[in-house]
C-alpha cells in the first residue's frame, strides 16, 4: 500500500462518511445511531491540509476506478475507507482471500496515486 494515499484516504472517507450521513456524524444505515458512529468531524469541517477542490479530485479519482467483476476496486476502497469496514469484512463479503483483498487494495492505491498527482492533490 502506498501510505501518502492511505492518509488521503482516509481523511477523504471521513469527510465523505460526514457528507453522505447528512451531517449528523452517523452512518445513514445505523439502526440506532450508536453502534456505528462515524468519527467524521463533527461541525463539517475539511481536514486542515485538504480543500473543497482536493476533495472534488479525490472523489472523482475514487469514482474513476474500475467496477468490473471479479476486481470491484472501487467499492473496496468504499467499503474500506468511508464505511470503515475491515479487510477481514470485506475480505468475506467477496468470498475472496485477505491477501487477494489487500493486493487489489494496492492496485486501486497504485491508480489512485496516478490520478490524484496528475490532479495536484497534496
């Protein structure tokens, strides 16, 4: 894994947990909005190095990446970095090892990395 990417990312997910959560700081799919609180901040705020722009670019890099079967890169950067599942969840949702789920993982970071440089995001 490319560890500047997995930063990114993981602040992205945060913010894009936030956003898709309507601002309440809870996954939209959380029965009783305690078991699976999001650690997105709480006033709505960016992460202090990431801009509105930054953002943009991250999504649309993430939104890029390919869904085709047997190699559904984009859902597993979803699954892991805004709903926060663990690989050992994801890994069982595909039915596919954890290695294998890893390795994919370090594709999508490896395409992410391209696109993101190519889009000047810190």
């Amino acid at each position: 894994m490319i560890d500047w990417i997995g930063d990114i990312l993981t602040k992205w997910g945060h913010w894009a947990a936030r956003t898709e959560a309507g601002g309440i700081g809870f996954h939209r799919f959380s029965p009783s909005c305690r078991s699976d609180r999001s650690d997105a901040w709480g006033d709505g705020r960016l992460p202090s190095d990431l801009s509105d722009d930054d953002m943009d670019a991250i999504t649309r890099a993430v939104d890029a990446l390919p869904m085709i079967p047997g190699r559904p890169l984009k859902m597993l950067v979803v699954l892991r970095y805004r709903d926060a599942w663990p690989y050992r969840r994801i890994s069982g949702h595909f039915l596919i090892p954890q290695q294998t789920c890893r390795d994919r993982m370090h594709e999508a970071h490896t395409m992410l990395a391209k696109a993101l440089a190519k889009a000047d995001v810190p």
